[in-house]
C-alpha cells in the first residue's frame, strides 16, 4: 500500500476513534445530566404538590373550625335547640332549615366541600345537613365522630358505599362553651379539588404523570393514562411498592400500563399515601436521542474532513516525499551520477539539496577512498619489494660474513707461511745483502705482520655474529671486574684511577660485553693526555633500557667523526702515533647491536669522552 494511502487510512481511523470516544463520552455525559435534570424536576412537582395538599387540608379544617366557633353554633345551641322543640317539630325544622341555608349552604358554595352536617352527640345522629337525604342517618361508630369529638380529625380517602363514590371527611367538636361537645361539625371534602392538584401538569414533558396511591395499593386520584382507576383498581409497580414501604426516592421502573418510566415518590407520612410523579422513559430519552444524531453527524463531517486534510496533505507533502525515496532508491543502487530535483514543499526541497550535496561529498570520499586504496596497494607492493630487497640483503650478508670467515681463516696459513719465510729470510741475510735489501726485507716482514694482525682482526670481527652465545643474566658488575683483571698490568702502567656506579644485571652474552668494556677501557688509556687517566663506569634505566657510559679525561674527539670512528679499520690517527687497526670500535657497535643496543659518544677535544651503549633489561 502507498504512504500516502496509508497516511489518510491512518488519520481518518484515528479521527474516527476520537470521534467515537468523544461521542460516547458526550452522550454518556449528557444522558446522565439530564436523568438527574428530570428526577430533581419531578422530586420538586411531588414536594410542591404535597405543599398544596397540605395546604388544601389545612384550608378546609380551618374553615370548618371557623365555622364552628360562629355564635350561632357555640352560644347556647343546645339549650336553642331544646327551646326550639318545645316550641314544636315545626319550629325546630325552621330553625335547623335556616341553620343550613345561612350557615352551612354558603360554605358548600365556596366548593372547598361537598357536603357538611352536624352530628348530634351522643347519638350520632345527622341533625342537619346540606345533602336533606343525610338528615336522621346515624354515623355512631364512624372514627369521624368518635374522634371528632375531641379535637380536629382527618379521615383518610375511602369508597363511600352510601355515596357509591370515595369519600373524605374533616370533622371538628361543637361546644356550648364548656369542654364536652354536644355535636361534630363534619365536612365532605371536595376531592375533585385533590385531584385537581395531584392531576395538575407542571412541566412541559407531555407524558407527566401525578397520582396518589393508599396504603391498600389503591389509586387515590386519577392518573393521567386511567379512567375510573380511583379506588377501584390497585397498583403494584416498584414506585408504588417502594413508597408504601415508607421510602421517598426516584428510579426507572414499569409503571401501572408497563411501561418504563422514571418516576420519583414521596410518602405523605400523616396521611399514609404515596404520591407519584413520572415521565416516560422515552420522552425523556428523545431529546438524547436527537442529541446523539447531532452527534453523529458532527462525526461524520470531522471524518470527512480529517479524510480531505490528509489526502491533501498526502498529496503535498507524502507525495513529493515518494518520488524523492524513489529517486533516492535509484541513488542507492549505486548511480551516483543520477540527479535529484528539488521541486515539491520548502523542506522537500531542502532535502533535496541537503542529499545532493551529501551526494557529492559521498563521490568525493569514494573518489579518495579508490587513491587511498590504490596507495595502500602501492605500499604494500612496495613494503613487499623491501621485504623481498631486505632478504636478499641479509643472504647476502650472511654470505659475505661466511666469506669473510672464510676467506680470513683460509688466509691465514699462507700468510703464516709468509711471515714465517720472511722472518728465516731476514734472520739468515740481515747484513750479507745490501742496505736496501735489508730495507725490503724489513718492509715484507713488517707487510706480513700487518696482514696476520688485520686478518686476525676481521676474524674476530666476523665471529660475533657467527660465534656469539645466547644471552643470559650477567652482572655488569663482574664483567667490569674481569675486565679489570684483564687489564691489570696496563692500569697499574698508566696509574689509571677507575671508578664505577652501583651496576645492574643486564641480559646479554657476558664474552661479548666484556670485549666492549675493554676496548672501550683501553682507548681511554690509550688516547690519554699526559696527567693521569681517570675512568669512570656508570649505567641508568632510561624507558626500560639500561644505558651505560663509560667516561675518560683523554684527548677527546671531533664529533664530526661521530660515524667514521665505527666503520672497521677507520682511524683518526697514525700508526705511529697510537698503535692500532681501527677494529675496537666497529667490534663494539656490532655486538652491541647483536643485544639490539645502540652505541655513540659525546666529546670535545682536549676535554675528555664518554661513550655510551644501551642493553636490554632482564626479562
Ligand atoms: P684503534 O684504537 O685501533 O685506533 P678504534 O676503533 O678503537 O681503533 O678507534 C678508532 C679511533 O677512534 C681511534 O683511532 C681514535 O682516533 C678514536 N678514539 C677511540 N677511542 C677514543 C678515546 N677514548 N679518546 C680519543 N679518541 C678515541
């Protein structure tokens, strides 16, 4: 799948999950917000409707009170009434006519009741009444008049069998003054006035719906949904049971026609009812509804648009990236040489330039890398040749030193010969030949001497590297003292003063050392000066090498000789003025070069030597 395909799937999907999220979360939200909306809204129609019930009992009771302190009712009515029957049954149907239709009718006509008479006590008997079929009935045994005897009652709802229709009654005590009563005023409550409250509709939900309900699951009032329910139908849902139980609350159940609802209740303690008040689930469930189209749709358009921003941005910024990883595919399948445009967004061109002249530095550095390579084979070839040369050189060394071997070994019998020939000759005609006979003689046997001396001096020469033993520990110290054995008679001769530092353990080949410690030794006597020699023997670790000197206060030496006085047989003076070959010193650089040394001196004429010669610690 392309990047660009790939990118707008990408956003849009994220989009699409954060646009469900938020959906969710939103719908949740609100959904929640507007449940515990609705519950408090009704929790307060039940609390304001229990107000007004109250209200409208306490209204008829004081107005029935009001009543029944009226003079008419409380100055002396028993002794009016006893007056009026001695006066005659006709009299005291008058009286008891003009009671009702002055005191009782006009009460009635405010339609608070719908009926109030008066109970004469003991008997119980309805003395007067606004319904005249009531007149004469007794009510003996009714809580009304029992109760109402003694103070301000209210009697629950019931179903009047009399009236064949439910029934509430407010009764109060009628007194001539003193504490005993001689009647109760009862009134017949208007429940249309009840029902009128409870049924009223207070919010703008259409399906609103208050209704009582007794203690015997019976409808109290009509609700909204019911005809002729009251005190003829029970109601058995969770609200209702709830609130019978003595609890006040809201939740969502199945009302009496099953269907969900949610419906707060509050117990009316004094009067042991349950007031209800509920909306249909899913009324109130519309507007959430509506609100999760909305939601939805403003999904949908966040969706289209994430789409549209991406696949625009796809085609911007992803796009020219593509062509530039195509292109940047073909450079790295090693075509250097192909270009790449910088065409496309600001930074896409900046890209573009930034890896074309990395393209450039990377020729650049291959182009080195080849000469660098070609240099290293060059060298190699070239440290090859060396290596090759160098071989040759060494057979050819070791070919030239068995020669010298050879040759000087080989030598040295006729030269023997020679000399001792000479030496007859000069023995035998010294004096019997003329003067420059005994000249030439003189000359041929000194020549012969030489030559046995120089070849002499070549053997020993070649002998270190042919002859030379393997190295081991050996104390310079000791060395210095054989070399000083060996040289007794010559030191005590020349009152030689010779000193030496404290000298380590060196490992080298002991015979060879002692050979440089002497000729060393030996020139500083030999090249002296006319005050006494004095040497000096000294040796300092420097980097891991032991450095040794040995010092003189001869005749010193131009340091423009520095080399020459180590090539064999090079001499800086005469034979006649200090004997020798010239072979001390080249012996000397070639065993210390065998122990991997160095050997040089430091000097000024006149002023005294000091050579000095590395060995190898021990291991
Ligand atoms: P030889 O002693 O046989 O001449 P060497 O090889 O020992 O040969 O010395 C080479 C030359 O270096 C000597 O001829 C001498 O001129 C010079 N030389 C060596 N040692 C000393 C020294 N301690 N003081 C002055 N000159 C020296």
């Amino acid at each position: 799948m392309k990047l660009q395909t790939r990118a707008t799937l990408a956003f849009s999907l994220i989009a699409l999950f954060c646009c469900l999220v938020t959906g969710v979360f939103i719908s949740q939200k609100t959904l929640k917000s507007h449940r515990e909306q609705a519950i408090s809204f009704l929790t307060s129609i039940n609390i304001q409707k229990k107000a007004r019930i109250e209200q409208w009992l306490v209204n008829a009771s004081n107005t029935l009170d009001l009543l029944a302190s009226m003079p008419v009712f409380h100055d002396n009515f028993s002794q009016k009434l006893a007056q009026k029957e001695q006066q005659g049954i006709k009299e005291k149907q008058i009286f008891l006519q003009e009671l009702t239709t002055l005191h009782l009718a006009p009460v009635v006509a405010q339609n608070l009741f719908t009926e109030i008479f008066i109970l004469l006590v003991p008997q119980g008997e309805v003395l007067l009444s606004t319904d005249s079929h009531q007149v004469g009935k007794l009510m003996v045994n009714r809580d009304f008049f029992t109760r109402g005897q003694k103070q301000n009652y209210i009697e629950n709802v019931h179903y009047s069998m009399t009236l064949m229709q439910p029934s509430m009654l407010i009764s109060t005590p009628l007194k001539n003054g003193g504490d005993s009563s001689y009647g109760v005023l009862v009134g017949r409550l208007n429940l249309a006035k009840l029902s009128a409250i409870v049924e009223e509709h207070n919010s703008f939900w259409t399906t609103e719906d208050s209704y009582l309900v007794n203690n015997q699951n019976f409808f109290i009032t009509e609700p909204r949904y019911g005809q002729e329910y009251m005190l003829r139908k029970t109601v058995h849902t969770h609200g209702v049971t709830e609130v019978l139980s003595g609890h006040s609350g809201a939740s969502i159940y199945n009302d009496y026609r099953d269907v969900t609802v949610i419906g707060s209740y509050l117990y009316l303690a004094e009067r042991n009812l349950g007031l209800l008040t509920k909306i249909d689930q899913e009324e109130f469930l519309a507007p959430n509804q509506q609100i999760q189209r909305q939601l939805v749709g403003i999904g949908f358009a966040v969706l289209l648009l994430t789409f549209f921003i991406s696949w625009f941005f796809a085609q911007t910024l992803l796009r020219p990236l593509g062509h530039l990883v195509d292109k940047l595919n073909r450079v790295s399948g090693e075509n250097l040489e192909y270009s790449v445009s910088s065409s496309g967004l600001y930074e896409i061109q900046q890209i573009s330039v930034a890896f074309m002249t990395m393209l450039v530095r990377l020729k650049e550095t291959l182009v080195s890398r080849n000469m660098l390579q070609r240099e290293v084979e060059q060298r190699k070839s070239a440290e090859q040749q060396l290596q090759h040369a160098l071989e040759r050189v060494k057979q050819s060394n070791t070919e030239l030193e068995q020669f010298a071997y050879v040759a000087s070994h080989d030598l040295q019998e006729p030269l023997r010969m020679v000399s001792s020939y000479n030496q007859l000759l000069a023995q035998k005609y010294k004096g019997q030949l003329d003067e420059k006979a005994d000249k030439y003689i003189h000359f041929a046997v000194d020549g012969a001497a030489r030559m046995q001396q120089l070849i002499q001096d070549l053997l020993s020469f070649s002998r270190v590297t042919t002859k030379g033993k393997e190295f081991e520990e050996v104390d310079l110290k000791e060395i210095f003292e054989i070399t000083k054995k060996n040289l007794e008679l010559t030191l005590e001769e020349n009152q030689v003063e010779i000193t030496a530092d404290a000298l380590p353990v060196i490992q080298a080949d002991a015979v060879q050392i002692t050979q440089v410690l002497q000729n060393l030794i030996s020139n500083a006597i030999k090249f002296r000066q006319d005050e006494a020699p004095k040497i000096h023997i000294s040796a300092r670790d420097v980097a891991g090498v032991w450095e040794c000197s040995v010092r003189d206060n001869g005749i010193g030496i131009d340091e423009k000789y520095a080399d020459r006085i180590f090539i064999i047989f090079q001499r800086l003076h005469t034979r006649e003025e200090y004997q020798g070959t010239g072979i001390g010193l080249a012996l000397c650089k070639r065993i210390i070069e065998r122990h991997r040394g160095k050997i040089w001196f430091e000097s000024e004429l006149g002023k005294g030597s000091t050579f000095y010669f590395t060995l190898p610690q021990r291991s």
